[in-house]
C-alpha cells in the first residue's frame, strides 16, 4: 500500500462572518439599506432588488424573525471594518515593563544610580519591576532587602505609585511601580 505524501497543511478558506447573497437561507428577510423600502420580503425578490443596484444582500442579524438583511457593497463593508480594526490596534498603548535588580546589601552609591534610572524609567512613562535576588544564603537578609524595596517606593511616590507591595518569589522579593498620570 503506498501512502500519500502530505504536500504542507491544508487551508482551510475562512468563512465570513456574514452570509451573503445566495448563502442566506431564510425564505423571507426584512431588508434595509439606503434607498430601500423597509420592509419584508421573499429571498428572491431581496435578491433582486440588491441585484438591480450592483449591491449585496448582507445577512446582519441571523437571529431575528424574520432575518435582517442590508444591501450594500460587501467587500467596501469588509475592507472599513479591517480599517477600523486596524486603528483601534494602533491606538491601543504598549505597556513596557523596565527591571531593576538590586542585591541585599546593595550600597548607598549603587542605590542612588539604580533610583535615578527608575525615576527616568517612570517619568518616560514604562512601568517598573524591582526585585532583590537573594543568592545562596543572603536569603537570610529578607528584611534587609523588603526595607530596601520600600525605601526606593518611598523615594519614587513623587513619580510613581506602587502596584504591588515587596513579596517574596522564590529567591526574588518583587514590586512592581506604576508612573503616575502627569495632566
């Protein structure tokens, strides 16, 4: 028996949201549209209405009795609600997520030049993620390094607010700081 060779995955053609023109199998449909006497109709009548002025016959709500259906073009239809879509995904923000590592017995220097970098982090708008990480046995320094987590939300208040107060992950106490809305 000889077996076939697959030639990649098949496509599958997606179906459209809406059926249209012949696709529509209800018998009778309230239409609407510009230009359109609204009113109930027998699907071939529909069909010839939006047939006679270069249209589509757009099923709009399936569940309704008698379906509703819409002529109009339904190709410009599909191509604005991409459009729209499209725009809407443009103007959705990106939310950036910036770290911070700090140790437990980080020093004042390195805590001041770690603090400035979250100050310009949240003034720029990104949120903040510090953490101690605790290697081997500093895990005994857990208060050391939830004070410091404090500390450096205390100094940011005027920048940001905290999200999430220090908590121990592992070997990782973290929080997390959101900038404050600037008007």
């Amino acid at each position: 028996m000889r077996r076939r060779r697959s030639r990649g995955p098949r496509r599958v053609q997606k179906e459209d949201k809406h059926r249209i023109n012949q696709k529509i199998r209800a018998k009778e449909v309230r239409v609407v549209g510009d230009n359109v006497d609204v009113d109930i109709y027998p699907i071939s009548k529909a069909l010839s209405m939006a047939e006679e002025k270069g249209l589509d016959l757009v099923e709009i709500s399936p569940n309704a009795e008698p379906p509703v259906c819409k002529i109009m073009d339904y190709k410009k239809f599909v191509y604005e609600q991409k459009k729209r879509e499209k725009a809407m995904k443009a103007k959705a923000t990106k939310v950036v997520v910036k770290e911070i590592r700090f140790g437990p017995n980080t020093d004042d220097h390195d805590y001041e030049f770690k603090k400035k970098h979250a100050e310009k982090f949240l003034s720029d708008g990104a949120k903040l993620k510090a953490y101690v990480f605790f290697k081997g046995r500093s895990i005994i320094y857990k208060d050391k390094g939830e004070i410091l987590l404090l500390r450096l939300a205390q100094d940011l208040e005027d920048v940001g607010k905290v999200e999430q107060m220090p908590k121990l992950e592992g070997k990782r106490m973290i929080m997390f700081i959101a900038p404050k809305k600037t008007k």
